[in-house]
C-alpha cells in the first residue's frame, strides 16, 4: 500500500466517529478525496458524497459506513464517576479496563471503564454476563459539579486504542468496522482519476450504519443511483474457536469477500466476479440469504430499487478494542471496484434474468 494512502488509514482510525458523532472522520475523509474527485460535498445528514463524472447516467453509488459503535455519558454520579450508554452494538465484557475519551464540548477527556474487582465479587456473580450498568467510567473526578465541568450528558466516548501494525501486512485498531469501507470506497475512485469512464460514480462515505442504516437511506434516495456496491466487513473464520459452519470459510488476506444471496443484484455480483477474474484479484465468496444488515440493505430498497452489490474485508475480532484486517485485501477490494466501475455503461442491464 502506498504511504499516503496508509496514511490516510491512520488519519481515518484516529478520528473519533461514533454514530451520530462522525464530524471529524468526515472532515477527514473530505480533505483526502478532494485531491482526485470532481466534485465533493456533506448531505444534511452529514453523509461524504464525493463524485466522478456527476451528471452523467447510469448513477453507481459506492458505499462504506465511517461510524463505529461507542458509548454515551448518560449520568454523573454524585461522586463524580460517569454512567455510560452503548451506541451501536458494544459488548460489555470487552470494557473493563479499557482506556476512553470523553469528547466533551471544552475538548477530551480521558478515563477509564471501571468495575468491581473480583475479589469483592460474591461467588454466585462471578462469570455472569456483565450489563452497561455495571460499569462506568472514572475521570478522576472528585465530585459531581467537577465532572460536570468537562462532561455533559449526550457526550460520546470512543476507545483510546492507538492504530497497530501487525506481523506481514496485518493492522489492528477500533473501529474497522467499517471505516475500512469508508477507506476503500475512496480509493477506489483515486484509482479512478484520468480514467475514462461512461457511468457517474459516486463514492459515500455514510454515517449512522451501526444504529440503523440512517445514511445509507438518505444518500441513497438523495443520489438515486441505479446501481451500487456496498462494502463492509465480515467475520474472518482463520483464529482458535472460529466455527466455519456458523461464518463461512473467509480468511484475512485472500481478497475480499463477494456476498451472493437476495440482497444482491444478480448482473451486478456477475460484474463483480467477472472484474475480479479479469484482473486477477483474489476473492471469496459469502453466503447471505436474506438481508445483510449492511449498507447493501438500504441501497437495494431506495426508491425503485438499486442494483445492489456487497463485497466485505475479511475483519477478526468485529466490535472489539482491536480489530485486525489484511491491508492487502484493502488494496485488493479498491481495485475490484475500479475495475468494475469501468464495465458499467449507458448498455449495461441489471435487470435480473
């Protein structure tokens, strides 16, 4: 992967983007594609849409979500110790201990997520699923009105976990889920600068996924594309304990993964399959019978509906402190939307036969 495109997956990881909080990811994800789109520009909703070729039909819109899950402050005690709830999909069992930031109005604060100790934990408690009310988060406060003074109810907090290189080509950060879309969907179109193309695309970076698909609903009706490609990720099976019957045999480093079931738009998985064949990029395949709970959901059902694709990075340890993906399959899956961008065209029938 190129420096600056790394470079930019670190700029995106770093930026805090709870849903309904994704600002300064956004603002991040605008500098980078200014360099190479047509035309940039922030939806109400907060939604990135940057474009090439706008005006011109068909409309392909590229989806990745920037927000990831975190908490909200939703009381402070009298003793000043801060009572969270989760945004998005949080598990409670990955945060005792976990260092946080507070993004309160006069800027971060830092914290930790504290819990009783085991030692006073009676024995019948003891390895009980733990609840969001279990725990909290100490700023090192003495007292409610001192809190009150940095935090204020409705803040998000994010992780405080620092971007992390791996072994070979693997990284580790919070937050994958899914900015590596929002990341791949943008250079998919800075792989398209100076191509001649006869579709409009348009590359969005959405927020509010992890707590319904909220951008993708507005992007979608507002851009009306007939076609588009989602890109999330999907469950690496390749650690200790991974059930392949459960997930599928999808392992990090060879390729993306290409969803086949009713979410999808048949002409548009054949695109995909044969871009991909093409070119020589590696891919997998995913079973998705129904719904995705992804992007591709929203897209599918705008208006009169959208040729809908999904192709998904292989992501271990999905809603955790330190997700790990391939950043070959990053550059790999950019590449498979460039490539079949170039495919589509004014002939192109996604009608399903």
């Amino acid at each position: 992967m190129r420096n600056e495109s790394l470079q930019f997956l670190r700029d995106l990881v770093s930026a805090p983007s709870p849903s309904g909080f994704e600002q300064p990811a956004q603002r991040v994800v605008r500098e980078y594609a200014s360099a190479f789109a047509d035309e940039v520009r922030t939806d109400v909703h907060g939604n990135v849409i940057a474009v090439k070729n706008p005006g011109v039909e068909p409309r392909v819109m590229l989806a990745g979500h920037v927000d990831q899950i975190g908490l909200m402050v939703r009381f402070v005690t009298d003793e000043g110790f801060v009572h969270c709830a989760s945004i998005g999909g949080v598990d409670p069992a990955i945060l005792p201990g976990a260092r946080v930031v507070v993004h309160g109005k006069q800027g971060p604060v830092p914290g930790v997520i504290g819990r009783k100790a085991i030692h006073l934990t009676p024995p019948e408690d003891r390895g009980k699923a733990l609840q969001m009310h279990d725990l909290w988060v100490d700023i090192g406060a003495r007292r409610k009105q001192e809190a009150e003074k940095l935090v204020a109810v409705g803040d998000p907090i994010t992780l405080d976990v620092p971007f992390l290189q791996l072994r070979k080509d693997l990284v580790a950060a919070p937050g994958f889920d899914d900015k590596v879309g929002a990341f791949v969907v943008m250079e998919a179109l800075r792989l398209l600068k100076g191509a001649r193309l006869k579709c409009g695309v348009y590359a969005v970076s959405t927020v509010q996924e992890e707590v319904g698909l909220r951008g993708a609903v507005t992007s979608t009706f507002g851009i009306a594309p007939q076609a588009g490609v989602a890109v999330d990720v999907t469950h690496a099976a390749d650690y200790p304990g991974a059930e392949k019957k459960m997930s599928g045999d999808i392992r990090l480093g060879r390729g993306p993964a290409i969803a086949r079931g009713a979410n999808i738009n048949p002409a548009m998985e054949r695109l995909l399959l044969e871009a991909a064949n093409e070119a020589k990029i590696p891919v997998q395949l995913e079973a998705a019978p129904g719904g995705t709970g992804t992007d591709a959901n929203a897209m599918q059902l705008s208006r009169g509906g959208v040729a809908t694709g999904l192709v998904a990075i292989p992501n271990r340890y999905m809603h955790s402190p330190s997700e790990v993906v391939s950043l070959s399959d990053l550059g790999q899956c950019a590449k498979l939307l460039a490539a079949t961008m170039r495919r589509i065209g004014p002939e192109t029938d996604f009608t399903p036969v």
